[in-house]
C-alpha cells in the first residue's frame, strides 16, 4: 500500500506539479482549500500533508493550528509549501509547527544528471 499524502494547493498547476512528482510512489489527495482539507480529514488521515500557506478564505497556518489542536491529528506531519522564501521565512514556519518547509515553484530534478 503507498503512503498516503494530502496535497491542499488552490493554484492549478502548482498541483498538477506535485500530482506529477509523487503520484507514482504515493496515493495523493487533492485540496484547493483549508476548508475543504478540514472536511477531507475527518474521513481519510493521510501519512503527510502538503499545505500551501496562501490559501483563499482559511490560510495555511490557520489549517495548521486546527490540525495541531486535534488529538488524532496532532502528530501529522505537515510541510509547508510557500512562494514565500525570504530570509528568516524558513524559521518562521518552522516556529509555526510545521514539519518542513519547500519554497515555490516546486522543481522536479528526480532525472537530472547527477
């Protein structure tokens, strides 16, 4: 069975990217909202999830804060995903409790010469 990740990304092709990226060694689900990936994990916890910080309506660290105040879902791992990649972003995020921290736009170097 693959790892279970749930990928909340509003912007289109961002999530076309990371779908393109994983989809062969994970089962992903797909969010475009903080509401939505609230609703979604009442039913299906997934191992991971990848959690844009702009979101529309509820933003990233307020779905993180919702997440962390959950019993069942305290201790789920959540990467924050970010256009946002000034100095000191980093650490920030991190203080947040987020697990980890990718900066946008995501690049797929898997088959890049070594």
């Amino acid at each position: 069975m693959k790892p279970k990740i749930a990928v909340v990304e509003d912007n289109m092709d961002n999530r076309l990217l990371v779908w393109a990226i994983l989809d062969d060694e994970y089962e992903l689900s797909e969010y475009k909202s903080g509401t939505e990936v609230l609703e979604g994990l009442g039913d299906n916890i997934p191992d991971l999830v990848l959690l844009d910080i702009s979101l529309p309506g509820m933003d990233g660290t307020e779905v993180l804060e919702w997440i962390r105040a959950q019993d069942a879902l305290k201790a789920l791992p959540v990467i924050a995903l970010t256009a946002h990649a000034m100095s000191g972003d980093r650490d920030k995020y991190l203080e947040m409790e987020f697990d980890d921290y990718v900066t946008k736009p995501i690049v797929d170097d898997s088959h890049s010469p070594a």
